[in-house]
C-alpha cells in the first residue's frame, strides 16, 4: 500500500508536472509526501573553482540557493497540503542522486515520484540523467514523470 511518497525536485517544468500525478496518489490511501530538493556540491565547486576569482561570484552562492529553494519549497508544500497530505520538506547539499538514496534508506517510504528531466539537459546527454540512475539504483517502486 502506498503511503508516504519522496518527491525530489530541482524545480523544473517536468518535476512541477509531477505534482499533479502526486495530487491524484491521494485517493489511493498516500498521506505523507517528503520534498526533497538538493542543491548540488559539484556546481558550487566548479562555481567557486573556476569563476569566482575571474567573475566575482558571490560568495554566498549557497545561502541564495537555499533561500530561493525555501520560497519554492513554501510553494509546493501550500499545494499539497490544500490536498490534504502531511508535508515535510528537506534541503540537502550533496550529489542528488547520493541524496535521493540516501533519503530512500533513512525514511519508510512507499515510492518516488520524480521528474524524467531536471533542469539540465546538456549533463543528461553526457552522463545520464538523474531519474535514470535512480531508476536503477533504488530499492522503492519508482513513478517517473516524462515532460
């Protein structure tokens, strides 16, 4: 029986599709959704690496992700809960896949709802995208959303 869903995201057209298909797992008995949203460590690496000295990005690039991935997790969280689900939300800074099963083992959850492309589709191209690989690594029934 499904129950608690983890719903990763990096707030993409496809990952915002998958709301709706989220909304309609309601009616089969899931309560709980877990958000999960990863900022990835290997962009602010090669951010701070490679440009920071040339570009003077900011220095507090990590602190402006979080806070843009607190407004748009406020928003998905409004969404679900106004269907009635318990939300809780997470931000984790790591490698998105590593995180995803990560939270897989840690929490009792029945499936994953994720996007079929995330935001950058140039990377999936070369090295495959995220929902593929979590396809193939996790242990959970896996719902993948095509765009």
């Amino acid at each position: 029986m499904l129950r608690k869903i983890l719903y990763p995201t990096d707030f993409s057209d496809v990952s915002k599709n998958a709301l709706e298909y989220i909304k309609q797992l309601k009616e089969s008995g899931v309560e709980e959704i877990l958000v999960l949203h990863i900022i990835d460590e290997r962009d602010l690496q090669f951010t701070y690496l490679y440009f920071l000295d040339e570009y003077r990005v900011d220095e507090n690039l990590e602190q402006k992700l979080k806070v843009e991935a607190i407004r748009e997790l406020g928003k998905i969280e409004g969404k679900l809960e106004d269907c009635g689900f318990k939300v809780t939300s997470r931000i984790e800074l790591g490698v998105p896949l590593k995180e995803i099963l990560k939270a897989e083992q840690r929490e009792d959850i029945s499936m994953i709802v994720i996007g079929s492309h995330g935001k950058s589709n140039v990377e999936e191209m070369f090295l495959g995208s995220v929902s593929e690989k979590v396809i193939r690594k996790c242990k959970k029934p896996v719902l993948v959303i095509k765009r």
